[in-house]
C-alpha cells in the first residue's frame, strides 16, 4: 500500500512559494493529529476491496496497519516546509522496502499499488476537507499543492514497484534444485536448528516462524499432479509457500500466520485432483518433520484417486491401520471371518450394507434409505452378515471390530459408499 513523499526536495515547487509554505505549516500539525482516523478509513476501504489486505488486516497482525500509518504520516510530514532532500530520499527507500516485502507476502503488486494510491488519495481528502475549516480554505493554494501531492504520489509508486520487482528477481534466482534442498532440509528435521531455518526463510521468502502446516498429494502415473499449481494458487490469497517433490508426491511447507486451517483446506479443495493429506498445525519449522509424516499418513488413507482432501485429525483410525499393516490385516481376517471368502458379488452387498448400518448408528431403517432398498432386505443382509462372521449386531464389541476391519477394507467410508446390487 503505501503513500510517500519522496523526490523534489525542500522549497521546490508549490511548496517553495511562501504562502504556500505559511499555508501548510498551519495544516499539516492538524492533519497529524487526524492521522489514527486517516488510517482507519484506509485499512477499511483495503478490507472491503483488496482480498490480500483483508487477509492480513482481519487476520491479527498489527504490523500491515502499522505500516500504513506510518507511511500516511511520512507523507504529511514531507508536506511541511523546510524538510531536508535526506528526509525524502529516505522515504523513497522505505518505500522500495515496503515493495520488496510485500512481494514476500505473496501480495499482488496490483493491489499493493493500488494501496499506495489510496493513501494518496486519503491525504489528499484530508487536507481538502481540513482547509475548508474556519478561514483556511483557498482553492488556489490547493491547486497549488494537488500536483506536487500526486507527484510525490507517483514517485512513491515508483519507488514501490522498483522493490517489489527486486525481490521478484531475487526470488526467482533461487533455482529448483537449491528450493528443494532447502525443503528436504526442512522435512528431514532441520528445522531445529536456528541457523538453517533463518537462511532457508531468507532464501524461499517463506515465513518459517509461527503457525506451519505440511501437505502431501500423492503423484500419479498417468495424469496430472493431484495438486494444480498450488504455489501460484495460495500466492493469490496472499499465502507465501513452498513446494516440492518427494517419494513421487507433491510436498508443500504452508505458513497459516493467523488464518484458520478450514481456509486452507477449502482452497485446497478447489485444487485437488486427487487424494491430498494435511497435518495438524504445528508452532514453527522445528515440528515440520513430524508434521510432515502426519501429511504423509493422512494421504495414504485415502482411496486412490479420490479428489478429496483430510487433515490427520480426520483419518485417525484409518492412520492407526495404516501404520500397523500386519495388525490391521489379522483384524480384517478374524473380524470378518468367512465373509471374505464368499463369492464377491455377495461378499461386496454384505460388506456395504454392514457399513450402511454402522453409518446409521444401529438402525436399519435408516441404512435401507442409505441404500436405496426395503427394510427387510437390509434385515436379511445383516442375518446372513452375522451367520457368516459368528458375532452379533448386538454386541458393542463386534460393531466396533466391524467399523474398524471396514476402514482396513475400505469399506467404511460414507463419501465413497458404491451402489450394490442386491445377490444376498
């Protein structure tokens, strides 16, 4: 955002003359004291109009709005006469600065310029409507100071843009290869150590303080990845990440900064073509690692080529299969017994109705609406599902060895459930 003065010097221009110097000398103390209401009427305006800023001025972090402040105060005080051409040249650098770090932040340049104008503009307003007070108002005088104001204006803009376009270089120096060193770095529990974790921050402008999850979309042979440019797509919500590859699968460190993790995950969805895990959220880059295996986890629950998208915290029971492949395959033997040697027609309508019946918390009028057929059927399924494994629906026991040999099948799972026909 920002607005500067910076460029002509001291007694140039309109403000040389000197009823115009004696003009603003008695303005700019009483814009000064109007500089919290300036700034909040900029910050409200960026909420309702720039989804960048929103993010970052709704989100809890005070130093966007501070930044403003500061910059909308840099641009009276250089309105006053007398300023030195240093106090300019050193605005223009903060506004070079400002540039480069909002192009960390993943802000839209666009946007960012566009903010900067309105700081303009809000100024420009300001001494308009404080000059009409009392016996101040001259519109030659204003005319007089409009063109230097926007020049300045103008110049800041520049100045801006020259930083923002620096730190795009920059950035994009880094090649492919170091990028995923740095991430490798960061999955393989490097996180702890302070050095590594400020140059890896430095080099991938990526803040590695604070609130970080990791996401892991498992490749494909054929098709395309299952995340589509997720990089780019954050970037454009203002979400500075990093991305690679490992084990075949896409891989990606997500600061969450003050956002809520079902943001994320909502934008995720929108990207997903195929199964994508997340970790919980962890404090800082030393978690990443594990944070990294719970991803990885959550992924390999999910059904092949479903475009879906699950934090840990969702796929607990199936993570806890996962992770013990030979518990889970003995579970599935003695729990289901005899159904699984059935032939698979039936053995897939007694699997699905036995799920239908889990999901409908014991009762079977509610699984025959699951799925689609009489009451009666689903009472004959469920008599013939216990002749077949030896337990009963009865037992609390047995319902929850179902549920949890249905996980290891794939069976359990509502959003998949597959339409049966009825052999049984």
């Amino acid at each position: 955002m920002q607005t500067a003065s910076s460029g002509s010097g001291p007694g140039t221009g309109a403000e040389g003359r000197p009823d115009v110097r004696r003009w603003l000398a008695g303005l700019v103390p009483d814009l000064l004291e109007r500089l919290d209401a300036m700034t909040d009427r900029m910050a409200g305006i960026l909420v309702e109009t720039e989804p960048a800023y929103r993010e970052a001025l709704t989100g809890g972090d005070p130093r966007v709005r501070a930044t403003l402040r500061r910059n909308i105060e840099v641009s009276i005080r250089g309105l006053l006469p007398d300023v030195p051409a240093t106090y300019h040249q050193t605005h223009a650098e903060g506004a070079r600065a400002v540039g480069s770090q909002r192009a960390a932040q993943g802000f839209p340049l666009e946007a960012v310029l566009r903010a900067y104008r309105l700081g303009g503009q809000i100024t420009w307003e300001a001494l308009v409507a404080l000059s009409r007070e009392g016996d101040r108002h001259d519109d030659a005088l204003l005319l007089e100071v409009a063109g230097s104001l926007w020049r300045t204006n103008d110049r800041g803009c520049s100045a801006v843009a020259e930083g923002y376009r620096a730190e795009e270089r920059r950035r994009s120096g880094l090649g492919e290869a170091e990028r995923q060193r740095l991430l490798d770095g960061l999955l393989d529990g490097r996180g702890g150590d302070p050095a590594f974790v400020r140059a890896a921050g430095e080099a991938l402008a990526v803040p590695l303080r604070g609130r970080l999850v990791v996401v892991v979309a498992p490749g494909r042979d054929d098709g395309p990845p299952a995340l589509a440019d997720p990089a780019a797509a954050l970037l454009k919500r203002g979400i500075r990440s990093v991305w690679g590859t490992r084990a075949q699968a896409q891989v990606g460190v997500v600061p969450l900064g003050a956002r809520r993790l079902p943001e994320l995950l909502g934008w995720l969805g929108v990207l997903a073509g195929g199964p994508v895990g997340v970790s919980a959220a962890v404090e800082d880059a030393a978690a990443v690692a594990g944070a990294y295996r719970l991803a990885e986890t959550a992924a390999r629950t999910l059904p092949a080529g479903a475009a879906r998208v699950a934090t840990i915290d969702e796929r607990l029971p199936e993570a806890l299969l996962s992770e013990s492949p030979e518990i889970a395959e003995r579970l599935v033997g003695q729990t289901l017994g005899r159904l699984l040697e059935l032939p698979e027609d039936e053995r897939e309508v007694l699997l699905e109705t036995l799920s239908a019946l889990l999901d409908a918390d014991g009762s079977p009028t509610r699984a025959a609406d699951l799925l689609y057929c009489h009451r009666n059927t689903v009472m004959h399924r469920l008599r013939r599902v216990e002749s077949v494994t030896g337990r009963k629906l009865t037992d609390p026991r047995s319902r929850l060895l179902w549920q949890l040999a249905l996980l290891g099948t794939g069976h359990h799972d509502a959003g998949s459930r597959r339409p049966v026909r009825d052999s049984a």
